[in-house]
C-alpha cells in the first residue's frame, strides 16, 4: 500500500471516529448531532484539516434539509422541555435585569440578541440558559458577550428569525396549518418531529404552549405527516 492509499485510509478513520464521537456526545446530552459534530471537529490550523474531502461528505451527511413550507404549527406541551434556539433576537415580557459577572438593571423589558441556548418552561417561572452576544433596552443597545442563566416569571418569549433547527417534542395537542390554510393536521397525545424549521417562535409558558410560525421541512405528529415537498 503506497502513501497516498494509507493517507486516503488514514482520512476516512479519522473522520469515522469523529462521527462516532459526535453520536455519543449527541446521545449523552439529548441534543442535536449537527451542533455537538462542531465540538469534536478538528481546530481550523489542524493538521487532520488535510482530510478535508472527508469532513465535507460528513458535514454534508449532518446537515438539515432546507424547510420550504410556510406554516405555523402550535404544540401544547404534556411535560416540561428544554427547547434550543438560535435567534437573533428573544424577547422576554418581563425581563428587566440580567444577573451574572454582568449585571443589568432596567426600568424597562431587556431583549437579547443573538442568543444561543435553552428556554424552560417550568410551572411558576422559565429559565434561560445559554449565551447572548448582546442586550438591548429602550434606551440602550449593548454589544457584548453575555453568559445567560436567568429565571424569570414571564407570560410570553418571542424568538426572532430562529436559525434552521429540529424539535423533538411530546403534545397533549397539535395542529399545523399550512399558510394558505389549504392543508391542516390536528393530533392528541402524541410525539411531534419537526426535521427542519426556520422563522418566529412565540414561547406561552401560562398555558405550556410553544408556536413556530415559519418555514419547516417536514412535520411528523403520530403517524400524520406535513410535508415541505412540492406535490
């Protein structure tokens, strides 16, 4: 076997035991495999980075589809969830101070930009934990890295422009309506998938209720199917 054979060779291991690493890290944390697949990646000046070729069948591999349907699917939730999100902007009704090695205090409602993290929707309060790259108020726009690990007794989030995730979730109810109203699906106690969605999220914590109003790829409730593809 020449060079060029073991390095191919060499390439596709390393690649293989990158995969299998994020399949794990994805498994033990609950999470998604596309974010945890970044962490076991090689750093950008690696010298593993001359198997390219490798990585970008596997990035390719891990990738969302692009969502293509414009709907809105509301999950009432039967239990309590960590839901992630990356928006550029979240929205909390009545957040009005940031606790952490930077305290904020204000007189009005604080919004996050670009935030990266978990929202929990509890019984008397939702939890927010994760990361903002900023903060804003009425009177003052911050940029600046902030670690986010807040409680907060709030009736309404909004995530703005959630960038293309999936969500798995347990309903007590569901309904997806596609934009034109043409093509609904209604379901109880049952699991939701949603393989890919992009767009607003309304969290609604009073009544347990999440609500994405965007674009999504497919939508599987029970044995039910709301699909993105062209008929």
């Amino acid at each position: 076997m020449d060079v060029e054979e073991l390095d191919v060779m060499e390439g596709k291991i390393v690649a293989a035991v990158f995969t299998s690493l994020a399949v794990v890290f994805a498994g033990v944390s609950g999470s998604s495999i596309n974010s945890d697949v970044d962490e076991v990646l090689p750093e950008e000046d690696s010298p593993l980075n001359k198997f390219t070729s490798s990585f970008d069948i596997l990035n390719r591999l891990m990738a969302l589809p692009e969502p293509t349907k414009e709907a809105t699917v509301t999950v009432n939730l039967s239990d309590q969830h960590d839901i992630n999100v990356q928006a550029s902007k979240l929205e909390v009704e009545g957040l009005e101070s940031l606790e952490g090695a930077t305290a904020v205090s204000s007189g009005t409602e604080i919004g996050l930009t670009n935030f990266n993290g978990n929202i929990v929707m509890m019984k008397n309060e939702t939890e927010l934990l994760g990361s903002a790259q900023g903060f804003y108020t009425e009177e003052l726009n911050v940029t600046s890295s902030t670690p986010i690990n807040q409680k907060v007794q709030t009736d309404y989030i909004l995530a703005e422009n959630v960038s293309n995730s999936e969500y798995s979730l347990q309903a007590s109810n569901m309904k997806v309506i596609s934009q034109n109203g043409s093509t609904s699906i209604s379901r109880s106690s049952t699991s939701v998938e949603i393989t890919a969605f992009q767009g607003d999220i309304e969290f609604r914590p009073e009544i347990n209720q999440v609500l994405f109003e965007g674009k999504v790829d497919k939508v599987k409730a029970g044995s039910a199917t709301f699909s993105g593809e062209d008929n």
